[in-house]
C-alpha cells in the first residue's frame, strides 16, 4: 500500500519504485489538466533560505495552479533568522501559520531535521550540496515522457559527476529500473565510488568515458550538467575542467532518433546554443515538467490525490 | 617466561577495568577519547605488545572505573577488536568483547562542516555501515555524508 499523504519528502531514497510512479502518474495528469483548483483554503510556506530561481518559481506557479495560497520568504534576509532564530523555532512557528512547508536552505541534512521538529510534512527543495529530490522526479518524469518508459535504458551522464547532487539522486532512483549508465566526465570529476556501489548493489553496469563524442551514438538520454566553480577547493583545479565537456549541434548527427538531451540547469556553455532548436533539445520542457511534478507532490502529501 | 614479561610490563589492578586488545595505533586514541589524562586514579598504559590476534597491541588498565554501555560504544568504535575485563579484588569478575552498535547518538561530531548538527543545535546520529572495501564508515543522519573512523571526533 503506497501512502504518501502526510509524509516529508526529504531524500529520493525516501521513494520507492511505487512511490516515484505513483507520483509520476499524478503529474501526468497535471500536464493534460493543469488548472485544477484543489487546494482552494489551502497555505504553503514557501521558506528559501538561499537564491533559486526554478525550484521557488516553479513550486510557487504549482500552489497557484492548484488554487492555493503561499507565504514566505525568497531570502533569509527578510526573516527572523537575520536577527538569529535558530532554523527550529522557525519550523516550528511557519508550521503555525501552513499545511506544508517546502524549503530551500544551504546546510546538508537542514530538511531531514526540518522534517523531524515539523508537525507538517516538509518537501525539501534542496539543503546545501546534499539532496534535491524533487529536481530528480521531474528528470525522472522528463525521462519516462521522452522514452515511453524508465527501465533499462542507455543513460549518459556527462561533466561533473563527483559533486552533483542531482546525478547522484538520478543514479539512486534509475538503478530501481534497471539501467546502463555511461559515466562521461574529466578524471579529476568521476562519479564517488560509494555511487557506484549503488549501481553494483542493483545488480547494473556502469561504463566510464573521458570524451563526450563516444557516447552519443547509442545514448537514450544524455544528461549534462554544469561544472560548478563554488564546489571546487582548488580555483587552479576548476580551471583546467570547466571547459571539458561542451555539447555542440553538429555532434549530434548521429545520435539515435530517440536521444534526449537533459540538463538540470542553469547552463554556462556546456550545450551550445545551437543545440536549442534541435528537436532532442529537451532541458527547458524538462524545467517545465518540474511544475507538474511538483503539483503532484504537493497534492499527494496533503491527500488530494491518490 | 613470556607471559611473566608481559605481566611485568603492565602491574595488575585490585579493582577496575582493563581494556585488553586495542589495536596498537588506536591505543593513545582510546586513551585520549575516554579522558584518562585527567583521571586520578591509577592508569596503566601498554602498547606494541605482542598478540597473536592483533599482531601488536595495546592494553589500559583503569582503577576504579566501570565502564557505562555508551562509553563501551565509543570504545568499540575506535577499538573494534577490544575486550573489556572487569576486575574486583584482583579477581576477573566479567569478560565481555566490546560490540559496535548500529547506530550512534549525539557521541560523534561530524566531519562535514555544513552539516545542520555543526550549525544549529541538532544531536548527531550516526549508522555504522562498511563501504565497499568491508571498512567501517559512519553516515550521517542528517547530511547523508559517511566519514571514516580515523576521521572521527568525539563529542
């Protein structure tokens, strides 16, 4: 038996397979009747801690769509935390005022406490470096749109597998499906050893590559993401691999029929612009999915939907 | 002959607790994580000792001191291999090989520093799991991160 409602969501290792189709499920019925006004008398802390543009905007476009109302705050700055309130006290005084509290904030495990003191359920919309899992169901959702289904695909995960969080979750959540991952990233950049396990645990297999080129052929999805500087110890380090992967139009040529480019975003240069009007271009669709997913969360957690 | 050496090296206890088969790197670590340095009473503290089990060893005899379970936890972590042997009067009085727990509470700091339990006032809660080489690693409840257990600080 799935239940949803009530709960917090704070790591993708929180879902299992049901859970994410279940949620998949309700989000596609969201993308064919988005305006469904069922969370009329219903308020949302929307509590951002740090900048983000898609996650809020898009968790915030969610709540209207459904009829609901949101409160919050889109910095730390215009809240009591400038003046020093610990983040309990104010889990604990938002959950007052709202049926559920989505939240952003830069310390790692911030949701996992947050869901812990909060009498309401708590959707994590990314705690520092650590997890973000509601950016892995829409890449999840994004997935399954574009290929009819999520098992046993081709998945190419290019650029910095070592400190990005949403491959490491994309990892987490494929492996229940059963695919083969095509690991593309400079040496200093691999995929943690530790995620790898999890690929050997589920009983898959994983390929490494230092060049983009050599996955495009037989890739179903070719994930890119951005090299972040602010991740890197070393400024030296992070010059001598910012530019290792750029996608380019030409080098899609031949690449299968089915082939998607995903990308969490926001993009510096790693897909060329050029790459935008291609019909594989999926990214900014991708971004868009996010709204219907989050809709469905929301609505699962509070019991609208089932 | 070898046995008496050994017992010459380290004197016995009336009453008290020894810590028998430290591996020998962790003994000053077993010693430091558990404060003997401010103790008052006797403490004894051998380390290369010979041992068939671990090669070399270390060893601590503590008087008047028994040990509480969430102490024998921060034992077992730093010495997974260590026995503990209860002594009253000079007589052995209970022999228990420490155990590693699953879990630990609010006895280990965490290696990450933006972990929230750095940050704000969060107890720390740690699983005990083995990596893929079978070593012991610590995850954190809260940050997800695992750290190793030479990087472990106590609380």
């Amino acid at each position: 038996m799935i239940r949803l409602k009530n709960r917090s969501l704070v790591s993708i290792t929180d879902y299992g397979k049901e859970e994410i189709l279940k949620v998949l499920d309700i989000a596609e019925g969201f993308e064919h009747n988005q305006r469904q006004k069922i969370l009329s008398g219903y308020v949302i802390a929307s509590l951002f801690f740090e900048p983000s543009t898609r996650t809020r905007l898009s968790f915030e476009s969610a709540v209207q769509y459904l009829g609901g109302s949101i409160i919050g705050f889109a910095n730390a700055d215009t809240s009591s935390v400038r003046k020093g309130e610990s983040l309990k006290d104010t889990i604990l005084t938002v959950s007052n005022y709202s049926d559920l509290i989505v939240m952003r904030n830069p310390l790692d495990g911030s949701a996992r406490f947050a869901s812990e003191v909060s009498p309401v359920p708590v959707i994590n919309a990314g705690d520092g470096a650590n997890q973000h899992p509601t950016q892995c169901l829409l890449d999840l959702y994004s997935i399954r749109k574009t290929q009819g289904t999520l098992e046993n695909l081709q998945i190419a995960l290019v650029g910095d597998l070592k400190y990005g969080r949403t491959v490491h979750s994309l990892v987490q959540a494929l492996s229940l499906f059963g695919a083969t991952f095509h690991l593309v990233s400079p040496e200093s950049l691999k995929l943690p050893s530790g995620v790898k396990k999890w690929i050997k645990d589920a009983g898959l297999d994983y390929y490494q590559y230092t060049e983009l080129s050599e996955v495009i052929p037989f890739a179903d999805i070719i994930y890119m993401t951005r090299i972040q500087g602010e991740r890197f110890p070393d400024p030296m380090e992070y010059e001598k691999v910012k530019n290792a992967y750029v996608l380019e139009n030409k080098m899609l040529e031949n690449s299968k029929e089915q082939l998607r480019i995903l990308h969490p975003l926001p993009r510096v240069n790693e897909i060329s612009e050029d790459v935008d009007d291609n019909p594989k271009a999926y990214y900014f669709q991708q971004a868009k999915n996010g709204v219907y997913v989050r809709q469905a969360l929301i609505a699962a957690i509070l019991g609208l939907k089932e | 002959m070898k046995n008496k050496r050994t017992e010459l090296k380290v004197q016995a206890i009336r009453t008290g607790t020894v810590i028998d088969h430290i591996q020998a790197e962790n003994t000053y670590r077993v010693f430091t994580m558990l404060n003997l340095e401010k103790s008052t009473d006797h403490v004894y503290f051998g380390t290369n000792l010979e041992s068939k089990k671990l090669g070399k060893k270390g060893i601590i005899k503590i008087s008047n001191k028994f040990f509480k379970p969430e102490e024998i936890s921060k034992i077992a972590l730093v010495a997974p291999h260590a026995t503990l042997i209860e002594i009253r009067d000079y007589e052995i009085i209970k022999k228990q090989q420490v155990e590693l727990p699953h879990e630990v509470h609010n006895i280990v700091k965490c290696v990450n520093p933006k972990c929230v339990t750095n940050n704000q006032q969060v107890p720390t809660q740690f699983k005990i799991i083995r990596d893929h080489h079978g070593k012991l690693k610590l995850l954190c409840r809260y940050c997800e991160k695992t750290m190793s257990m030479s990087d472990v600080q106590f609380l």
